[in-house]
C-alpha cells in the first residue's frame, strides 16, 4: 500500500480517480493484444505451423502488472475515501461549534437582563430558562397548568385563536435554540458519517 496522508485527500481522491482510468484503459488495450496474439498462436499451432514460445508474453506480463497496479490503487482509493468522509465529519463538527459559540455568545448578552428580571421578581434566572422555550403548534390547554386563574395575556403575546384546528402556527423558535438544534444536527451528520467509515474500515481490513 502506498497511500499517504495528504491536506486535501478530495483532490487526491479526484487524481487518483483519473489514474484508475487510464491504468484501467492501458489494461483495456493490453488485454485485446494480448487476446489477439494467442488466437494467432493458436491458429498458427492448429494449422502445423511453429510458434514462438512467448511471443505474446510481454502483453502478459504487462496485464499481470497493470492488475496489480489496479489492485493497489483501489486499496489506495478506500482508503482515500475515509480521508474524504473523517473531513466532511471534521468540517461539520467545526460548524456545529461555531452555532454553539454563537448561541452562547447570545446567552451572554442575555445575562444581565435575567440579572435585572430576577431582581424584580426576586429569583435567580439561569440561561436555561431561556431553554424552556414552548415547541410545537400552539393550542388553548397548552399553558393551563402553569397560568393562574383569572390572568389574561398581553395581546402582543398572544398565538391567535382559540381553535387548533383553525390557528396551526408553531411557537416561535427563539435564535439561540435555533443555532443550537442546527450544532445538535450537524453533530449528528458527523456520528453518522463517521460510524459509517468505521464500518467500512471494519469490513476492508
């Protein structure tokens, strides 16, 4: 095996792809000769005539070393392709932790406005209860348990009418759970990229 580790194995990959064609096409070639030369023979012997021990060896031999050639590029090409996915992996984990540093970014701005609102209502507000934000399409008994009798809404808060039937607008998804789901998925494209390169290195070895 010759494979070695490279900065950009999507451009080896791509090279090494148009190297298996044309080692692919020169076996192409050799191979038809090769065909061609022993049907000559066979002919010639078939017919009493004398042939030349290995007349057509050289085509042969060059099959021989092209397979082999093609052998050791595919090996080299499997092994290019896990370079190409543990990329793709890293380069979705960096952008999930760059939404995850925006997100915190954004609940540290948040923090001295909960500092104030907890001084109001004398408690102490963390990050997470910018967390607990409601998903999902909105209906009437979905706030029940938690308002008291009697209190009625600000309008400007309010998620329409009365009917779910009628009013299927979603909760509005606030931007910092936004960017943390969207970290959560590209993490999840990444296990899944990678549990598949780990089962292909498995199966190659």
């Amino acid at each position: 095996m010759f494979f070695k580790s490279t900065n950009n194995p999507a451009a080896a990959l791509a090279a090494l792809e148009e190297r298996l064609a044309a080692f692919a096409q020169q076996r192409h070639t050799a191979a038809a000769a090769l065909a061609v030369e022993q049907q000559q023979e066979l002919e010639a012997l078939v017919g009493g005539g004398v042939i030349e021990v290995g007349a057509s060896t050289r085509h042969a031999q060059e099959v021989e070393l092209l397979d082999r050639a093609l052998g050791t590029l595919q090996g080299e090409r499997g092994q290019l392709l896990l370079a190409v996915e543990a990329e793709e992996a890293r380069k979705l984990r960096e952008r999930a932790q760059q939404l995850r540093e925006q997100a915190t970014a954004l609940l540290e701005k948040a923090r001295p406005l909960l500092a104030k609102l907890g001084e109001m209502f004398n408690v102490d507000f963390g990050p997470e209860i910018l967390f607990a934000n409601i998903q999902g399409v909105w209906s009437p008994n979905v706030l029940a348990a938690s308002i008291p009798p009697g209190f009625r809404s600000w309008p400007s808060s309010e998620c329409g009418g009365p009917d779910p039937a009628v009013n299927q607008t979603p909760f509005a998804t606030p931007k910092h759970r936004v960017l943390w789901d969207q970290a959560l998925e590209l993490d999840r494209q990444a296990q899944q990229i990678e549990d598949q390169a780990a089962g292909a290195g498995v199966a190659a070895v």
